[in-house]
C-alpha cells in the first residue's frame, strides 16, 4: 500500500469514519454468511426462497436509493449514519426470532432502507472531512474495506458455525452496528457542515423558484444522456455487455450455496468459498490495474468473459458429478471466479468514466446501473425456477454459455465498428 492511499487516515475524523466502516462491512458479510446458512441448511429452503432473499437486498436500493440522497442533503449527515446504524443494529437482532423466510425478508428491506440513507450520508462526510486531492485514495480506502471485508467476514463467519449457531453470529453483527454508532458520534461533522446551513433567505427563494422546472430539468437531462449513450458506439457496447454479465452473475449467485448443499460440502465450506471469491476479487483488481496500462482494457473484459464462462460451466458439471467435490478444487475454482469478475468491474469502470464527459457522468452511470438493477431483480427468480427445470448444475452451465455468447458477440460487435484502442494508460486514467 502507498503513501498516497494511507494519507487521509492522518485525518483523526477520516479515520474514525473509516474505521467504522471496516467494522460495520465485516459484521454485514459476517451477518449474510449466516443468513444463507439458516436458510439452506436449518430450514432447508429451495432455490425460490434464496433468490426472494437475494432480491429482498437490493430492493430498498431500487425504489428508495433515487430519494435517499434528497433527504440525506437536507439532514446532518452524522445524525443520518448514526441512527442509520443503531435501526441497523436492532433490526438485525429481530433476526434472533426470526420465524421464517417471510419475516428475514421483511427485515432485510427495512435494513436496506436505512443502508441506502447511510450511504450517500458517508460519501458527502467524506467529501466534508477532506480536501479535494485527497478523495480518490478515501475512496480507495472504502474500497478496500469493502473487499476485505468479503474475506475477514465470510471466514469468521464459517469459523463461527463451527462452534455455534447463525443466531449468534446476528448478534455479533447487530453489536458491530452500534459500536461503529459509537465512533461515529466522536467525529465533529456539525462544524464541517455549518457553511451548508448558511444560506440566506433570497438563495432559498430562488432554490423554491427553481423547484417548480425540476421535473422539466429531470425529463430534459435524462433524455440528453439517452441520446448521448445512443450516439458513442464504446457506451453502448458497454452498457449492454455489463447488463448481460450482471443477468448471468445474478442468475446463479443465489443457487451456489444450494449447489455447495448437494455436493455435500459442509456449512462451514460456505464461508470459506465467499471468503475465496472475495480474495481472488483482490487479486484481479490488483492485476488489473497493472495489465490495464499495458493492454486494451475491452481486450481484458472479453478475455476475462472466456475465461469465466468456461469456469461456470466447470461449476455446472460439479453439479452433475462429474467433477468431485474436493474442496481445494472448488476454493480454486471460486478464487478464479472472483478473480475474473474483478477485472470485468474495474475495467468496466475505468471505461465508462474515460468514454463519458465529466458534466454526463451522473446521467450515463445512472441509466448503466438502471439496466444492472432490473437483472438484479429478474435474475435470481428466474435462475430459481429454472433449476426445478434442468437442475442447479444446468443453470450454471447455462450461464456459461450465455456468459461465452456476450463474449463472442462483443467481440464481433468491435471488430465491426473498429473500437480497439479505446482503453487509457494509467497515467491518462
């Protein structure tokens, strides 16, 4: 890790924000490894029952996530993440007596409603706390916090099931939201925020004139991002190769645990395979960003796409029985899994942002995410019902192939209309 990342942890707020975040990303992963488990192995659900699980968390996120940032601009953002985490808190130890499938989804969209105010709260403090050159390492940070959390998390989530049971681990997790409460209410946000409140009466009277054209401002942006996405050939490729990739991850992630269940693998295993993903996450955005400056980024993305496809189908045939169930195999197989997706979302990213103007950006990346959260929905009830048709094996080695038609049709789609060396250095990035 380098200087430049490490610098705004000098901070003494920025850390304490940090840290919070670091706690409260581990007890959620911590949180999630344990709710699969209830729900696979003590109550024996179906593949229909996760993927309603799955959709519960990203709901909230789909039709409360476009308000939230309205409501967090007009509140102090330290009083919005510190009741956001104390509701979080309690609302993950109903989990203790959580009777079924219906009342763990139920918590789960209340959780996400106050996850999706915490959110945009984090990112505007972050934004308070430090000076401009200083944002992309902060935002690294989270980043990493994030990703490490998908390997400190699930594996002491599995190393807890070993000795006890998923309720504990809710507890455990409902404590990590009120001691990041905790460290949140030493950071001094209030004085950072004053020269938000300062606005005189003739400002305000103009922001309520200027309410009234909203709806004409949103409709007329909206429309000139549509069309600008329409007219670059790089977006538009883009935009639906990554709405493709987001259907096949959704349509076989909440059928894994249920395939790791028939291959007999153990409860505990569950935790070590997110922990491995999570890893080989790491890993691929680390190579990424030093082939990135060395090859075409689309080249990456496609090859990447190969690879993968060729992994879900080998995930497919473990289904089948025709790959053991040794669990080295399938903590490699899960590695490279994670690792792929990895350079598939960083170079995806990097691209959208150099294909896309600065005064676009918010317009282009909503309407990508738009189509990534409809597949988010979709998906995973479709994979559901599709694996009482032709099996959780057939589902993910039906994911490979679609996974290997966007491959081949990508690039086709290139080789067309000649877009090669489309992709930054890192000094350009």
């Amino acid at each position: 890790m380098n200087h430049s990342i490490v610098t705004p942890l000098k901070n003494r707020n920025f850390r304490h924000l940090f840290i919070s975040q670091v706690i409260s990303d581990i007890g959620t992963w911590f949180d999630m490894t344990a709710i699969i488990v209830l729900l696979a192995y003590h109550w024996n659900l179906g593949a229909v029952s996760i993927a309603i699980y799955t959709v519960s968390i990203g709901l909230p996120w789909v039709i409360f996530g476009p308000f939230a940032g309205v409501f967090v601009d007009k509140l102090p953002k330290k009083t919005v993440m510190i009741l956001s985490d104390v509701f979080r808190g309690i609302l993950v130890l109903f989990l203790l007596i959580a009777p079924n499938l219906y009342f763990v989804v139920l918590i789960m969209v209340c959780k996400g409603l106050f996850s999706a105010l915490f959110e945009p709260a984090k990112q505007t403090s972050i934004k308070l706390l430090l000076s401009d050159d200083q944002l992309l390492s902060a935002n690294s940070l989270s980043q990493l916090s994030f990703q490490g959390s998908r390997i400190i998390g699930p594996a002491l989530g599995s190393l807890l099931l070993v000795f006890s049971t998923p309720q504990t681990a809710f507890v455990i997790d409902g404590i990590s939201f009120f001691i990041s409460a905790l460290i949140l209410f030493m950071i001094p946000l209030g004085k950072y925020e004053k020269h938000l409140s300062t606005t005189n009466v003739s400002e305000m009277d103009q922001k309520k004139k200027k309410l009234k054209t909203k709806v004409k401002d949103f409709s007329r942006d909206f429309k000139e991002g549509i069309q600008y996405i329409l007219s670059n050939k790089i977006l538009i490729i883009l935009i639906l190769y990554i709405t493709g990739v987001n259907f096949v991850i959704f349509l076989f992630e909440s059928l894994a645990v249920l395939l790791a269940k028939e291959m007999e693998f153990s409860e505990e295993s569950i935790g070590l395979f997110m922990s491995v993903s999570g890893l080989g996450a790491v890993a691929g955005a680390i190579m990424t960003s030093r082939l990135g400056s060395k090859m075409n980024q689309f080249s990456l993305m496609i090859y990447s796409s190969l690879f993968l496809s060729v992994i879900l189908s080998l995930v497919g045939l473990g289904g089948f029985g025709i790959l053991p169930p040794n669990l080295i195999l399938w903590l490699i197989v899960w590695f490279l899994m994670g690792l792929f997706l990895a350079v598939i979302s960083v170079c995806y990213g990097t691209l959208l942002q150099v294909n896309t103007p600065t005064d676009l950006m918010g317009r282009v990346s909503s309407t990508a995410s738009a189509f990534g959260t409809t597949a988010l929905v979709v998906a995973p009830l479709l994979g559901s019902f599709l694996a009482q048709w032709i099996q959780i094996g057939g589902v993910f080695i039906l994911s490979g192939l679609i996974m290997l038609a966007i491959c081949l049709t990508s690039f086709i789609y290139l080789q067309q209309n000649n877009v090669h060396d489309v992709s930054p250095n890192v000094e350009q990035v």
